[in-house]
C-alpha cells in the first residue's frame, strides 16, 4: 500500500467515510531571496516533496483537522467571529479558512487529515505548501471553483494576517503554479509569470545545515521593517517609486546618502538580486547555465554581508560546495539564519558532491547535513 493510500485509510480509520486527496508542494527558490515582499522578481521551484490532506465535507460548519506528524487534532467553528491564532502548525489551516471566507467563498464544514513530506524549518516553505493544500481541499469540497493565483493571494493573506509571518507572496505561488521539471519566475507586483526549463546537464541539490536560529522570524520582520524605511527615505529624491523594485542600481548609487549605512544595505541587497534575478532567468533560457551559478554565488554573498541572513553553518556549506568540481553555483535559500543551501551541479557530479558535503561538513560543525537531489515538481491540486 502507497503513502497515499495509508492516508485515505487512516481518515477512514480516524473519521469514517471516503475522503478525497490533494497535494500541495514545498519550493525552493534558484535565486531572489526577500525581493518578494519588495514587489520583485523570484525564481523558484516547485518540489517533488508535498504536504498530503485527505478531505471530506462534514454536515456541521466546523474545522476538524489532525496532523499525522505532529499526533494532534483540533476543532474550530467556521463561523467563529474572534478568531484567535493557537501559535501551532493549525493557525496555518484556520487561517487560510478565515481569509477564504473573508474573500467571499462559502465554505462547509470540513474533516482534513494532513501528512507532509516537506522538511519543517529548513526554507523549503512546509508553511505555504500546508496552506495552499488546506484551501486548495476546502475549496475543492466545498464546490467552489479555483483561481490559483487568487488562491496563492488568500494563502499568503493568512501567513500575514494570522500566522504574523509578514511574507511575500513567491512561496504560496510556488506552490500553485509550479510546473515539472521549469522554474518559475514571478513578477511579484504583477504576479505575471513565465516557466523556463532547467537544464537537463545539471540537478537541484538542497543541502539541509539541520540548523534554524531562533533569530528567523523576528529578523525576518525586521529585514522588511527596514526595506520599508529604505523606500520612504529614497522617497525625498524618487517621489514616484512604490517599493524597492522600483530602485535602479544607479539611483541607488546617487541617493543612498539619504539612508543609514544598515539600510542602505539591505536596501543594495534587493536592488542588485531583482537584477540577479532576470538575468539567470535569461541565462537559463539561452542555455548558459554557468552563468546562472556565477549569479547565484553573487547572490549568497549579498545575502551574507549586505542582509546579514546567512549563518556559520549555511556559509560552511556554501564555501565547501564552491571546492568540488562540477559544483555550478551555491547559495542559500529560505529566509535565513539556518535551513538549506541550493546547489547547481553538473549531474555526473552528483554523487560526488553528496559524498563529499556530507563528509566535510560534519567535521566542521558536527552535524550530519541531509540531501535531496530534485527535480521541479507540479503545483497544487487533486492527487487521486
């Protein structure tokens, strides 16, 4: 018996009755860490690994949803007019429950049972695959027809207005949009996208560091805290810009008087990586993947010195990555101070990479790091 069929029977077990399943995917991201949020340009991945939900409509208007891999269940009325975050992997579910039904959509009540293959805390956004999975079933259940893009909008809704997590919109995105074995670059102002293949000469290899600093969700508020006042103080001399998407690198150069050395940073950081961005998209698409890996080193060492989001480990892995032949380009990946690194690497160097890595890596810092050689995998919907 799949994986899949241990879930549908273990609803039938826990709830009784038939369920439907649906998937949703965690993401990594090639290159365009925290431009998101600042109205740019990200070109993520989806991955084979999925957060799992069997569903069934239930009579009653209530939320009855169990997590196989935390052992928990909880209940909650649809029609709660307080709602209050639980601060658990739940808020997660309710919260994209409460802003479909703020955006309109009628929901009934539902039983979910949720299983994932996506590693938690590691930047492969296990958050946005649980949300996109959740409404995508309740949506599903419920009768409603399905916009992916508006489905993204209302999963990214619940992680900023629930959850407290203020995050962009690329890994709600990801994960409805994601398309086999394509990237996906993603005008996050327009939410115009296009796919581009990868190369077949080379693979994804996401290196797990097995670290997550505490310091994640705070600085993560924080790094947007300060984009902010960037664009507010960048306003005096650029009255018509909106975000830093709208920031050239010259106007930069010209104006970053106006900011404080720290802002003026985090503030080169993002300018520069929109830029990254579109050119390894461009890269990709003329088949120049070694220019992809030279943008992608370029990228992890602003995130390093100029946004202050990398850490001893995730720096490690990178510096022992850009020694081993057939390594394109390294970085990291996620919202920082731990999680995973993503490799570029020729694949007849695969083997040699997780070989080495694995080795190499532990006797730095004592830990065993975890791999996952992928392939970009298709984006949320019904799996039987």
């Amino acid at each position: 018996m799949g994986a899949r069929d241990q879930l549908t029977d273990r609803f039938r077990q826990m709830f009784g009755g038939e369920a439907r399943l649906y998937r949703a995917p965690g993401r990594v991201n090639l290159i365009g860490e925290h431009t998101d949020y600042n109205d740019g340009f990200v070109l993520p991945a989806a991955l084979e690994q999925c957060t799992w939900i069997a569903a069934a409509a239930r009579p009653e208007p209530w939320l009855r949803i169990s997590s196989l891999r935390a052992g928990e269940t909880f209940e909650f009325p649809l029609d709660d007019r307080d709602p209050q975050p639980r601060r658990d992997w739940s808020d997660y579910v309710r919260g994209v429950a409460l802003m479909l039904q703020r955006d309109g959509f009628r929901l009934c009540g539902a039983d979910l049972l949720i299983d994932s293959d996506v590693p938690v805390g590691s930047g492969l956004s296990s958050s946005a695959a649980l949300e996109v999975a959740s409404g995508y079933a309740l949506l599903d259940i419920s009768g409603r027809s399905i916009d992916l893009t508006r489905l993204a909008l209302d999963a990214q809704r619940a992680e900023n207005e629930f959850v407290g997590m203020r995050c962009g919109v690329m890994d709600q995105f990801a994960a409805c949009r994601g398309a086999r074995d394509r990237v996906l670059l993603l005008d996050c102002r327009s939410l115009e996208f296009r796919l581009s293949p990868v190369d077949p000469s080379a693979r994804l290899v996401i290196c797990n560091s097995m670290v997550h600093h505490e310091l994640a969700g705070s600085e993560y508020n924080r790094r947007r805290e300060q984009c902010e006042e960037g664009v507010a103080r960048l306003k005096a001399a650029l009255p018509d810009i909106r975000a830093l998407r709208d920031v050239t690198i010259d106007d930069l150069a010209r104006h970053g008087g106006l900011l404080s050395d720290v802002v003026f940073r985090r503030c080169r950081h993002v300018v520069t990586e929109n830029d990254r961005v579109q050119r390894a998209a461009a890269a990709l698409e003329a088949g120049q993947v070694e220019e992809v890996g030279r943008l992608m080193r370029r990228s992890h060492v602003s995130m390093r010195d100029d946004y202050e989001i990398s850490c001893r480990e995730i720096d490690t892995l990178v510096d022992l990555a850009e020694r081993i032949d057939g390594v394109l380009g390294a970085r990291m990946t996620g919202g920082g101070f731990g999680g995973c690194t993503i490799n570029l690497v020729r694949v007849e160097a695969v083997d040699r990479f997780v070989d080495e890595i694995g080795r190499r890596y532990k006797e730095a810092v004592g830990i065993a790091p975890q791999f996952l050689v992928c392939r970009p995998g298709d984006g949320a919907g019904v799996a039987n």
